[in-house]
C-alpha cells in the first residue's frame, strides 16, 4: 500500500500516477509492465515512485486495489438494484449477466483483470489476486451465507466450495467473451450476441442442481 509521501501528493499527481500505471499494466501485465514509462506518461521521476510505494509489489498491489474498487463500487449498487433477497440462483443469473455487460462496457477494467489472471510471475501474481480475491469475497461471501440461511442452498451444501466455484466463474466470464482462447467449450471464444447469457444460465444451472435444496416429493391425497 502506499507510504505516507503518496498522501501529501498533489491530488492531480496521483490521479497521473494511477492513469500510467492501469493504462501499462493493463497493456503489458504487472511484472513486464515498466515503470520507467510509468514514470514519463505520470510526469514524475521513476524515484518518486519508489517514494510513494516501497516496492514494485506495493505498487502492483494498489493499483489492483483501485480497479478492483472501481468494479466492486459499481457491482454493490446493482446488487442492490437487483435484490438479493429473491431466490438465490435467480438472483445470481441476472447478476452474472450485468458482470458480463460491465466488462463489455470497460475495458480499461476488463485489460486490468487479465493482467491479474495471466500474471506469469509468482511474487506479482499474488500480490494482485490476494486484493482481487479480497474484494470479491467480500461481497460473496455475505450473498451466500444470506443464501443459505433463507434456505435457497441445503442446509449441508459445502459453501466455501460454491465461493470456490464462484471465484472461477466471475473472472472466466469478465474475460472469455473478450479474449480469445479461453473458452473452448461454452462458445465464448467467437460468441454471438446472446451466447454470453447461454452460457451463464448453463452455469448456474449446474451451480443450482449441486446446491439447491433437494425438492419434496409430493405426498399423494388419500381418498
């Protein structure tokens, strides 16, 4: 995170930072990204940067941080918009719809969460996905807890397994549709218009059928 020199920046310095630092890690990833043209596009000297984070990691870190927020911010208020009290895996499909949409719309988000998935080196991988994990169990987990306390999910469905499944999913959805190669299977490497809606609602109709509450039979009159 940032030491307390960032703090007494110019407002506007930062923001110039910020702008350099997605637009090249977006382009190049984290640990190829250079900071030497961080540094000229933000106007500072490659020093300064080393006085505002104490390491590449740091820096790496923050800037998944501010991303990462941006999506969340924008994910919390239609979670909000879309009720999360109605029955989970109705809920989950429309939400999972509008994350699609999101990523269409962003692509300065969408080149910043690839950086993070296809992050070759091992110190600046976990640097970038520990906050992206952080921030997408922090809304997670508390939609699925909810869940299974209506009953929408068994009362013995393994829950840290479906946020398991969950974490593979959002970020395999923010991307496939825009990136090719990752998804040989759901039609996501050329999809049509609606293939993306296809492809979620397969999705989460498996994640139903393993944790939905098993329906009662039912019981026949007596006459």
């Amino acid at each position: 995170m940032p030491t307390v020199t960032w703090a007494r920046v110019d407002p506007a310095r930062r923001a110039a930072v910020v702008e350099a630092a997605e637009a090249e890690f977006g382009a190049h990833g984290f640990s190829r990204g250079s900071l030497n043209v961080i540094a000229r596009r933000a106007g500072v000297a490659k020093g300064s940067l080393f006085q505002y984070f104490a390491d590449k990691r740091d820096l790496y870190a923050f800037i998944a941080d501010v991303g990462s927020q941006r999506v969340r911010s924008y994910m919390e208020a239609r979670i909000r918009e879309l009720d999360p009290s109605r029955p989970f895996f109705e809920f989950l499909t429309d939400l999972l719809d509008d994350w699609v949409a999101y990523f269409a719309d962003h692509p300065r988000e969408r080149a910043l969460h690839a950086a993070a998935s296809f992050e070759v080196d091992t110190d600046a991988r976990i640097s970038v996905r520990s906050v992206i994990h952080r921030h997408y169990l922090e809304v997670l987990r508390p939609l699925v807890r909810d869940a299974q306390a209506r009953g929408d999910l068994r009362a013995d469905a393994d829950t840290d397994a479906l946020l398991s499944l969950l974490l593979l999913i959002f970020p395999h959805l923010a991307l496939a549709p825009y990136v090719r190669g990752m998804d040989p299977i759901l039609g996501l490497d050329e999809p049509t218009p609606e293939q993306p809606a296809l492809a979620v609602r397969r999705l989460v109709a498996v994640l139903s059928a393993a944790f939905s509450p098993a329906k009662q039979p039912m019981k026949k009159e007596v006459t």
